[in-house]
RNA sequence: GCCAGUGUAGCUCAGCUGGUAGAGCAGCUGAUUUGUAAUCAGCUGGUCGGGGGUUCGAGUCCCUCCACUGGCUCCA
C-alpha cells in the first residue's frame, strides 16, 4: 500500500501501481470525468500511468492552467492526426500548448495549406474527437525512433532526437498518429468538444531566419461549445479596442501611402493628446531634477561609430544620406545627442546625476512586416532621458527612475504589465555585450537590489541585456494579445567609455559615469497606441480631446448653447457644439460613439433655468446643474487626473 | 525580410462560373425644430491599390510591384 497526499492535506491509502484515474474515480465520477493529466509530486504526468510509492498529488482539469496545457497539447496532436489524414506525407515539426491554445508547425511538402483549408481541418478534428481514441504511451530505444522517423522521412523528428538523451524515448499515439512526445495527454480524444483553428502563418524551423520556414497553424479547444463561444465573443469584443480600429473612429491618427508605411499622421485629437502628455511628462520631470535639452534629428556617421550603434543597428536606421562627402544618418536614438552635450563643458562630480530629458523624435527602419499600427512605426517621439551619475549615485537614481514609473502607472491606472530584468550571459562578454564583467555584476546586483528593495514582482531573463548593460522593460499585451514593451530602463556603462565622458571627482581625479536610460512614457506612438486600447478610447477627462458635448435640443436654444460654450471655455473646459438641425437623440447617439465624457443637453427648461442637463457618457442622465457647477465638476476631475 | 491572406466610394461591405459597378452610413442641398443612443427626401461621389499580360471583352483569370491583415524573425 501506498499513501497518497491530496492538495487539501488529506491522506489516502491506496495500492501501489494505482492509476491517477483510478484515484480521480475513487474521489468522485464527476472529477474522473472532468480529470485531464494528474501533477505528481510536482511532475505532471498522464492519468493512465501507475504510481508506486507514496506520492503528493493534484488531479488537474480544464479550471487548471497545467490542466489546460495538456489539454491544448492533446489539441494539437489531435489537429497532426486531422493533417496527416487529409495531407498524406506532410512532417510535422514542434505542436506545444501556448497560453491561448496551441500550434503545430507542419511542413506539407508541395501542398499549399491556406485560410480556407483550415475548416476542413477543423471539421475532421471534430470527427476524430469523437471516435475517443486513447493516447497511448510507449517508450523506446533512441536507435527505434530515429529509424521509425528515418522510415518515414521526417527530417524534423529526427533534428529533434539529436537533441536527446539516448535511452528511452517517449511516444504517443492516437487513431493513426504517432508522435515523439514528451506528454502527458488526456486519457482519450473525446474530452475535446469544440474546436476552432484561428489563423495560419509561417514560422521558421527552431525559430531560426536561416532555417526553412513550416507553416504554422494556430487553433484551440474547448471541452464545452459554450466555452468555445465565449472566447469567440471575447476575441470580437478585443477587436473593438483595437487602436487601430479606435484611432480611426476617433480621428486620432492616419497613415497615407504617398507619406509611407509606419509613419503616423497626428490628426487634431492626436495631437492634442501628444501635448497633453507631453505637458504631463515635462511638469513631472522638472519636479524630478530633468534639464530638458534639445537636439537634431539627423548627425554625422563619426557619432554611431563613436557610440557604437552603426555595426549594430545599422540594419534598423534609415539608409545615409552623402552631404559634402559627409555620410549622415537619421537618429534611431538619441543618447549619441546626449552624450555630446555631456562632453559639451567640462563636469564636476558637483553636477552630478545630471538628468537630460527631450522628447526625441527617431527614426528607425523596421522591416515592413513588422510594422503594427502605433505601436510598431517608423517614426517615433521618445520619451527619452539620459541620467549621468556616479556609481554611489546609481542605486538611488536607478530607484528614483523606479519611483517615477510607478507614479506614472498609479495616474494611468496601468496593472496589467510584467516588469522584465534582462541580464547578460557571460559566455558572449566581448561578442553580445560589452566586455567588462565586474561592472555587469556589480550593476546587474544593484538593479535586482533595487527591485527587491521596492517591492516589485519582476521576471528575470538571461541573455536579453543591451549590449551596454543590463535593463528592465515593462511588458504589456495589445488588445488583440500581442506584446509590447512599453517603457524601458537601461543601464549604461559601455558609452560613457566610448564617449569618453568624464567628470571630475572630489579627489581632482577623471572618472566616467553611468547613464541611465530611461523612457517610462514609452514613444508617443505606442504610448498612445496602448492607451487608445486601455482606455478602450475613452479617456480620462485631463486627456480627452473634447470633455463635454453641448446639444441644442431645437435650434432656438442655440444662443444659449454658444453662451454656455463661451463661459465654459473662460472656466478652461473642452466643448463642442453640435448646432446640426438633428434630433436630440441623434446627436447624444454621436456623442456616446464619440466617447465625449460629458453631454449638455440644452433645451426651454435648461435656458429658463439658466442650467445644463448633464448626462454621461455610458450612463445616462445625471440631472441639472448650473453651468459653473458643471465647470467645477471638470475642473475637479482634471486635477484628479480622473 | 519570410509564409499565408486581403485590397471595390470618406467608412462598413455586396458584386455567381469574365459581358464594362451597387447598398447602408458619412458628405452636400432642402424639408423638419425635435427632451436623453440613428427625422425624412433628393443629390454628389469610384481610371474597382499601381503597372503589365491573356481575351472580342477583366473588378472578376495570370504576372509583377505597393499597401494592409495574421503570424515568424527582430525591437520603444
């Protein structure tokens, strides 16, 4: 006998060499029922395995995040069987479980799979699905499977084995399928209810640019219709907050061919959120000890080789422009600028941290595919900042950067994100990344200090440091799941060096400083971009382009409407008259699409009365009030940054 | 850049197997003067993404370029 340990603390005998399923059945048929894999002793494993000693166990189903992985990752053998059945001959390369459902990246040779052939698969995956096949588990010897998958000429298999361990290697099967996999599956196929495969697209072999590209399908799966349903119904309603879609209906920005792809035009709502912002970020900064500073969009060849940048970046920087037999270049970036005007006097230590903050305009030459909306452009204005300092200064300013971003993110209600620390790897110093190894360690020690220290959850990532330091990155997801980071902050070690900036110290000695970059409000781009969808466009009253809407029910109280207009203006709030000859009901219906925060609704009463009918947007009539009242209302709402 | 797809009026979209463009909304004009999410009527508007080809004839078929969409790769 053995004891089995559940989750809840609870202890169990049972026989040795029982099944996760049998111990599922032997709390509830309902829970053997719903039963996907079982974690054992923190390994997840098939239901159908034995377990031999005393164990602590988890029955996983669909509610679980492990329970979904498995099964997603049936899913998508699942999907392999309906591929092979319909395209004979296509070699299939890796289908994991993502956070969404899953993939499988397939190669079908000289057969085309496009959009349409997806129904098809979907159609004989739900077929399949119901013939409840079991995934069967086996196990052999390396020299098995590399010939099982020499037979069958799937160069991709076998480019996995290499990777392996000799000894057993585990298979799954199911129906006809027959797969190398580490597992575990749901006992059989007919937990799968709903199927729906999302999109196509390419992906290259082991991600790789140089490697073949397979087609990638993405799909997922519901053990429930209604499930399924949902999620349908969620996708739609994201792509309602799509900014792209938003930043049309709301005019905030175009693109135009004849301008070029990824280069935004402003329109007037656009450009008066960029000031706002921008008023926002340079009131904030002054507090914080920033100079602002200002510098050209373009320089010299000399200054990115200087920096270090052109062999680097050169492939992202729009191409030189010969001036004289002087090669120029567009900026991508601006502490090349910065850093010149560091070097512009000489510096004592007594001048340190010294802040330079500009909204630097850049310019960068992202491959056409990747382009996306505003979040993804050509042209972007950076919040950008360069923070020279000692290295006993670097803690506290590197804390202080901290401090202002999550002031930042507590104004704009900013909760859902993930604070990544990227560090180096120490086997590519001199290649990858600067080589100085004491100063990686000593910065990489300080900046997990400091989050720490603050309290901040972060994911640490090896190998995605800047070539100069260390940074962290908050990451965000667009409406339709695509992530971004938002704003960065790096550490700099590397191009004080090569800049040869110095300041000097108490001792009357030359020593470089660190920067720090930092650029917490992002780009105006992507930072509009992603509030555009986090405010799914209706933005805070400090923001919104027009606060109020001033409807005239009938065109005799348009008088009164202009004089309303007028002294709401002298009390600094943003109105727009709607003096169209329309019904009530259809200029409120444009103003609530419009996403105006506030509407004026004008008519014999509200003129008697000398008063306005308030009614907000996505809620309704608030009753009457006076029109200084009202101003009172806006004015309190702008200084709470609500 | 790569793979798959899309590209018809300002916007959203029809247009079957090739016979030479259509709706709703928007816009303009007029009527209407409205009490909390679309008043009515008339009119304007498109070298069907650009170029080339096949054909008696191309929005529809083929080639090519451009842009966009979904991913991959890469990054604020």
């Amino acid at each position: 006998m053995i004891q089995i340990t559940f989750p809840d603390g609870s202890v169990r005998s049972y026989e040795s060499g029982v099944t996760g399923l049998d111990v599922a059945k032997s709390i509830s048929q309902g829970l053997a029922k719903k039963a996907v894999s079982i974690k054992v002793n923190g390994q997840v494993r098939d239901l159908s395995r034995a377990i031999n000693d005393d164990a602590t166990i988890q029955i996983l189903t669909w509610d679980d995040k492990e329970g979904k992985a498995t099964f997603w990752h049936s899913s998508a053998h699942l999907m392999a069987e309906a591929i092979e059945a319909l395209y004979p001959g296509t070699k299939f390369g890796i289908g994991p479980a993502i956070d969404q459902g899953f993939y499988y990246d397939i190669d079908p040779g000289d057969q085309v799979i496009g959009a349409e052939d997806l129904q098809r698969i979907e159609k004989k995956m739900q077929e399949m699905a119901q013939k409840k096949s079991d995934y069967i588990r086996t196990e052999m010897p390396k020299t098995k499977a590399v010939a099982y998958f020499t037979e069958k000429g799937d160069q991709y298999k076998l480019d996995l084995l290499e990777d392996l361990e000799d000894g057993q290697i585990t298979f799954y099967q199911q129906g006809d399928f027959t797969d190398l996999c580490r597992g575990p599956h749901v006992p059989n196929t007919e937990i799968i209810k709903a199927v729906k495969l999302t999109n196509i697209s390419g992906a290259y072999w082991r991600g790789d640019e140089s490697n073949k590209q397979l087609t990638r399908i993405y799909g997922i799966t519901f053990p429930k219709q209604k499930d399924l349903d949902e999620y349908l119904l969620m996708l739609e309603e994201a792509k309602k907050r799509d900014h792209r879609k938003l930043g049309k209906d709301l005019e905030i920005f175009t693109f135009d061919d004849d301008v070029g792809p990824g280069l935004p035009l402003w329109l007037p709502n656009g450009a008066f959120l960029i000031e706002q912002l921008e008023w926002f970020a340079k009131k904030t900064e002054e507090e914080m000890g920033y100079l602002r500073v200002r510098t050209p969009h373009i320089a010299k060849e000399n200054l990115y080789l200087t920096s270090g940048h052109l062999p680097y970046y050169k492939e992202s920087m729009f191409p030189p422009m010969e001036l004289d037999g002087t090669t120029y270049y567009l900026k991508a970036m601006n502490c090349p600028h910065h850093h010149k005007i560091f070097a512009s006097s000489p510096r004592s230590y007594k001048e340190l941290p010294l802040r330079l903050a500009e909204y630097g305009t850049c310019y960068r030459y992202e491959k056409s595919g990747e382009l996306f909306g505003l979040m993804r452009v050509r042209s972007l204005q950076m919040n950008d900042a360069h923070i020279y300092c000692t290295k006993d200064q670097f803690e506290s300013e590197f804390k202080r950067v901290n401090e202002l971003y999550l002031r930042y993110f507590d104004v704009f209600g900013i909760d859902k994100y993930v604070m990544r620390f990227s560090t180096h790897e120490p086997s590519k110093l001199g290649k990858k990344y600067v080589d100085n190894p004491a100063l990686w360690a000593e910065t990489e020690n300080m900046v997990r200090r400091v989050l720490i220290d603050s309290g901040i959850p972060y994911e640490e990532v090896p190998d995605e440091a800047a070539f100069y330091g260390p940074k962290i990155d908050i990451q965000i997801w667009s409406a339709i799941g695509r992530e971004f980071t938002l704003a960065t902050n790096q550490v700099d070690f590397a191009q004080p060096l090569r800049f040869n900036l110095t300041f000097t110290t108490s001792n009357n000695e030359n020593e470089h400083p660190i920067v720090i970059h930092r650029a917490p409000l992002s780009t105006h781009e992507r930072f509009i971009g992603f509030l555009l969808e986090h405010y799914a466009g209706k933005f805070p009253m400090w923001l919104a382009p027009k606060q109020c809407a001033i409807l005239p029910i009938a065109d005799r109280h348009i008088p009164f409407a202009q004089e309303v207009q007028t002294q709401l203006k002298k009390a600094g709030v943003r109105s727009q008259l709607d003096d169209r000859s329309e019904s009530i009901g259809r200029k409120i219906r444009d103003a609530e699409t419009g996403k105006i925060p506030y509407m004026l609704i004008i008519g014999d009463k509200e003129q008697e009365a000398g008063q306005v009918a308030v009614r907000k947007q996505g809620e309704g009539d608030q009753g009457s009030m006076t029109v200084d009242d009202f101003a009172q209302l806006i004015r309190q709402l702008v200084e709470d940054m609500h």
